[in-house]
C-alpha cells in the first residue's frame, strides 16, 4: 500500500513524541500511528518526530522500530509497502527532557509553519518541566497541543499543580488530558444507546433501575509496571480515570449538542453529584485487595508481593470494589458498584444496568424473582445483551432468562480503529469531546482523595485474593447488601 501523494489543502504536521522509544510508545502510539497511516487517515504532510535518552542514528532507531513495534501490529494488517512509508515519516531526536538546552536541538528539528502536537507519554513528574522547556525554546504557538498521559498527579493538590502550570503555556483548548478508556468504540457508542433510542430514556433513572455495576478487570499482574504501580494503586490507576468517567456517561444527563463543552458539562455535574465519603463510608462501602499466588489461564500466577521491584511488606491494591452514589433526582437510592482489579479470573470490561424487579410475580413455578439487566461488554469482545424472562418449553408457566444479542463486530461491517489510533486523530483534528477538562479532572480528585484519606485513617491492610479469582470475598458481600450480585455470580 502505498502513501498517498500530499493533499496542497491539509497542513504540515509534526507530531513529537516525549518518551518515543518507551512502552507506551512501541505498544500503542506507534502501531496506532501506523494504522492511521496504513488506512491513510493520517494526514498526509505529518512527520513523527520521537525523541528519547539514547544516543541513536537514525538507523539506530528505525532497527530498534522494526525490531519492537511490529510485534504489536496484527499481521493481518501488516503491509511491507506501508511500513515502508511510514519508517519515512520518523524523525528521532536524543533529547533530556530535564535539560532546557536539549530542546535547542528539537526546535531546529521541527519545521518552522507546521502544526504541532506534543504527546507527553512520560511520568507526570516531568509534564511541567517539558512544557517549560518547550516554551522557552519558542515552541509553543497558537496551533500547538499538548496531550498529557494519565495519571494526571497523585492528589488533588499535585493536580491542580500540573494543570497550573501546563496552562501557563497551553490554553485549555489546547489541552488533551486523554483516557484511552473514552477512544473505545463500544464506550463511544455508549452515548448513541443513550441518546439516539427513544426506547431506554423513559427507564433510564431511580426507580426503574435498581443498580448500575462498572467493571474493569484485567488477567494480567503489574509486570515491568511495578516500580510506578506501587507508588499509585488501583484507585488512582483506574478507579479516578477510567471507571468514573465511564460513570459519567452511564449517568450524564442529555447534553444540549455533541459540542466538546456541552458534553463535558454534563459528565462534570455528575462528578459534582458523587456522594462524599467520610471514613464510616469508606470501610462500609470499600473493598481493598491484593493478588497472591494462583492459576490465570491453566497458568501458576506468582503473587503481587513476589513481583519483580515490589517492595517487600508493600500495602498497595491491585483491587478495588466500591459502592457508589450520586446525588440527584434521576440516581436518587441507585447504588452504583465501581470494581477493578489485576490477577483476575478473566479480562473483562463491562457495564451491568439492572432493572428494577415486578412489584409482584404471576408465575410460582419461577423459583426467584426474575431479573432483566442490560449488559454492555467492552471488551475483549463488544456486544450488548439485554436479559429478559421467557417461558421455558414444556407444561406449566416456568420462566428462564434468554437474551438479546447485539454483536456490534458482525453487525457493523467497517473497519473498527483501536481506541489510541481513533484518539491520535482526534487531537490532529483538535476535537476534544473525549477528552477530560480540567474541571472534571479535579472533580474527579476531589472524590477520589477522601477514600484514599479513609483507607490510611483505618490503617487496614488489602485483602488477599488468589490470582486468577474474582477478587476478595468481601466484594460479593458488598453486593449482597444490596440484594444483587457480580454479572458472573448470576
């Protein structure tokens, strides 16, 4: 496949990539980069300009690509030619992102007119210090973006930081706070169930829904993460990102426009709606835990402890499960169950609306109260299932649950782009609808701090679960309270 001849009409671009030979990079902006370029949705003038500590030639660094990077793309989707075309399209420059004098040797490298998007896939740490840097080289203008990588700070307070000083140099237009979680396309496709069929809206609110369950659980342990996951933890991983926002777009109210801010408007008044919790709340409504030794797919699983550069004794979760509640009319007295974990029996994201039971069963020979849920599996597979109650064959009025099935793979036809390759798009194209704004991010620090504080007041250490489990027991038992259960316990 060759690369299309450049458009005279799209603007050059220099996409420069902090941490360009890092694992973020090589497992997945790179290969999305390559996607776009194959499916020729990146614009035709854009160089990727990386830059990293090594002190690589440029054939250093085209090896190392070929080398790494390829193993992250389907073979299915490898094309000699393409690739070809798009190891033309790299730059590498060795840069220290601590010295200020580095950025001399970026700022000849760029092209003086193009478009730029600085992607910060580095530790938060250093986020103030690039912008800085990038700055006072005179590489910011009025067409430059910054996407920031999360965990966007470790507090409430060292976010607000960050955010502070990144907006001394990028207006919050800007701006890309990304959580690839929202570049999904089932997650995406969330918000047209919602808001494109008359038929869920009349039901979508207390009393007619009787708990909402958000899960994201992964099989795999922290591996080479585990220096920067130790010091973070599944509430700041995954619970303060990924999980809230998917809240948001469960709970949010009708936007007035699929305008960036209309949108964001509305997931931040749900964010503002969290119920606050006191420490009675936490250890009441908290589940922490973490994995040790066991079996994930008919394999030993060592315990998080036995990891590679986990602090002996370390009192860090790998799991989190939570009891939720939001503060207004529609939620009034719906739990919301948010869960994640590593070390888990399966890779599984998925949201669980449960409906509210009948007032009142006509058929005795049914020995529980039916139940219809609505099920929006994100992955590995993405398909929605609604689970409702039909008479089973044979004489008498049993009932047992059959579902609808909407496989969203076989029903759509088209090409369905990974969620960094449709989010790198996005940034070119400057489209920030999914994208966090800073209001929301600190919002959703402002709710997430107090568990944190609650945890270290009990002083109670996680609770164990053996790898390749649905995490501690005491999970299921924070469901039961509320007559319900895990989407898999059912």
């Amino acid at each position: 496949m060759e690369t299309p001849a450049p458009s005279p009409s799209a603007p050059a671009l220099d996409l420069v990539i902090f941490g360009g030979a890092g694992d973020l990079s090589v497992r997945k902006l790179l290969p999305a980069l390559y996607m776009a370029h194959l499916h020729k949705t990146l614009p035709d003038d854009t160089r990727i300009v990386a830059l990293g500590r090594q002190a690589w030639d440029r054939a250093a660094f085209t090896a190392f690509i070929d080398a790494q990077v390829r193993g992250f793309i389907a073979a299915a989707e490898f094309d000699a030619t393409a690739w070809a075309g798009f190891i033309q399209r790299l730059v590498y420059v060795g840069l220290d992102a601590t010295r200020a004098d580095d950025f001399a040797a970026l700022a000849h490298t760029l092209r003086p007119g193009a478009d730029r998007v600085f992607y910060l896939a580095t530790a938060p740490t250093l986020f103030t210090t690039i912008c800085a840097h990038l700055h006072g080289a005179g590489l910011v203008n009025p067409q430059s973006r910054v996407v920031l990588e999360k965990p966007l700070g470790h507090d409430l307070a060292s976010a607000r930081a960050i955010n502070d000083e990144v907006a001394r140099y990028f207006t919050e237009a800007q701006t890309f706070r990304i959580d690839h979680y929202l570049g999904k396309e089932t997650v995406q496709n969330l918000m047209v169930l919602r808001f494109g069929n008359a038929i869920f809206e009349p039901l979508w609110r207390s009393p007619s829904i009787k708990s909402v369950q958000i899960t994201v659980a992964e099989s795999v342990g922290v591996g080479s993460r585990a220096g920067f996951y130790d010091g973070t933890g599944a509430l700041r991983d995954m619970v303060q990102n990924h999980l809230l926002q998917l809240l948001c777009i469960v709970a949010m109210e009708p936007p007035v426009s699929l305008d960036p801010d209309a949108v964001r408007d509305e997931k931040l008044k749900v964010l503002r709606s969290l119920r606050p919790m006191g420490v009675a709340d936490v250890a009441r409504d908290t589940v922490r835990g973490q994995y040790t030794a066991g079996n994930v797919d008919g394999e030993r699983a060592v315990g998080y402890l036995q990891e590679a550069n986990v602090p002996a004794g370390s009192e860090t979760e790998t799991f989190v499960a939570l009891r939720a509640h939001i503060n207004n009319w529609r939620w009034a007295n719906v739990p919301f169950f948010l869960r994640t974990g590593k070390r888990m029996a399966e890779r599984r994201s998925e949201i669980v609306i449960e409906f509210a039971p009948l007032p009142y069963s006509l058929f005795p020979d049914t020995p529980r109260q039916p139940v219809n849920r609505l099920l929006i599996r994100l992955q590995p597979e993405e398909h929605v299932h609604l689970q409702m109650m039909a008479k089973q064959p044979g004489s008498g009025m049993k009932l047992r649950p059959v579902s609808l099935d909407l496989d969203l793979q076989s029903a759509m036809t088209g090409r369905r782009a990974e969620a960094y390759e449709r989010l790198l798009i996005d940034v070119i194209k400057g489209r920030l609808t999914h994208f966090m704004r800073r209001d929301e991010l600190e919002a959703a620090w402002a709710w997430a701090e107090p568990i944190l504080a609650g945890w270290q007041a009990l002083a109670e250490k996680p609770r164990p679960y053996a790898a390749g489990s649905w995490g501690p027991a005491a999970s299921s038992a924070l469901m039961a309270r509320e007559d319900t259960s895990w989407s898999e316990e059912t």
